[in-house]
C-alpha cells in the first residue's frame, strides 16, 4: 500500500479543521497560564499568543503520535507486516520497526486462538466458537459496560468480523472525559 494522494481541497479543509480543533484547546491552555479569561486569549501580546499556539500544536502532536502507535499496532493485530505499515507511512520496512517497535506482537496467537483487542480505553477478547462455525467477542468498555449487549447469539463468520463489531462496541463505551 502506498501513501494515499492528499488533494489541496482536502489539505485546506484539514487544515482548517484542525485549526478549528485547535483553538479551544489553546484558548483553555493559555487562560490556565495567564489566569485570564479564554475569550481573551488574544488579547496579549503576539509572541506570547503565538507562544501558547505552539504548545498547544506540542500537545496536539503528542495525541497524534499516540494515535498513531494505536494505529499501527492495531494494523499489526490483524496480520499488516512492517513494510505494509511502512508503505502506508511512507517510509522503509526497517523505518516502520523503528518508528513502531511493539506494533507487532511476535508471541501473537494463531489464527483459531483466541485474542485480546485493546482500543479506547477498554479491551474485548476474540473467541473461536468451533460449535457455531465463527468467531465471538465479549468486551468491557473503558465506561465499565460490558458486552455484547443484547444477543450474545452472535457469531460472526471471520476473525475479523468479530473484531470490528468489538472495535466499533469499544468506540462507542469510552470513558467520560468529566
């Protein structure tokens, strides 16, 4: 897989959604600084404005990076070797092992083993039903709710299946960030 083309319309509308992301977070972050109100964040002077833009884009790049690694090794739960992963970063196999050095799990189970799925705070496990034919899941959300909620019938006919409805329960039983 190679690096996906980025067009300018989609680069002007990235940048100003991330900009749009941006602003709250600085705007919170500078008024914790200053003891100032957030809408007054911009009224100071411009170095030490342009100053809490740059850490809050540290803080934003930090998240990234994390996001990133979760990523990765998420793609190296499901089989993606080091150089699909480099390919999709743009950079060598050898870069890719360098950049994500625990995105793969060389003590991973084989495929008809069960496995442990840890995204957004929460962790789902993977089971081979042979009785059934396919794959079931059952996960504890970083909310505390467990599932599948309703019909624990479910078997999904792949690995992978399974794993997304685990993913997708997972996503949507994240902690709240009060």
């Amino acid at each position: 897989m190679t690096s996906p083309e980025i067009t300018d319309a989609e680069l002007s509308a990235l940048n100003a959604a991330l900009c749009d992301a941006l602003n709250p977070l600085a705007s919170a972050m500078r008024a914790r600084a200053t003891g100032l109100p957030e809408d007054r964040m911009w009224d100071a002077d411009p170095v030490e404005v342009s100053l809490s833009v740059l850490s809050t884009w540290k803080v934003v790049d930090a998240q990234v990076k994390r996001l990133t690694a979760i990523a990765a090794k998420t793609a190296g739960s499901y089989g993606a070797s080091y150089e699909q992963m480099g390919g999709a970063w743009g950079i060598t196999r050898q870069g890719a092992r360098k950049k994500w050095p625990e995105a793969m799990d060389r003590s991973a189970p084989a495929e008809g083993e069960a496995s442990i799925i840890e995204l957004f705070g929460g962790t789902a496990e993977l089971t081979r039903d042979a009785s059934a034919g396919g794959w079931r899941w059952t996960g504890r959300g970083a909310d505390g709710t467990c599932g599948p909620e309703s019909d624990s019938a479910t078997c999904h006919a792949t690995k992978e299946e399974a794993a997304a409805h685990a993913g997708a329960f997972l996503r949507d039983h994240v902690a709240d960030s009060d």
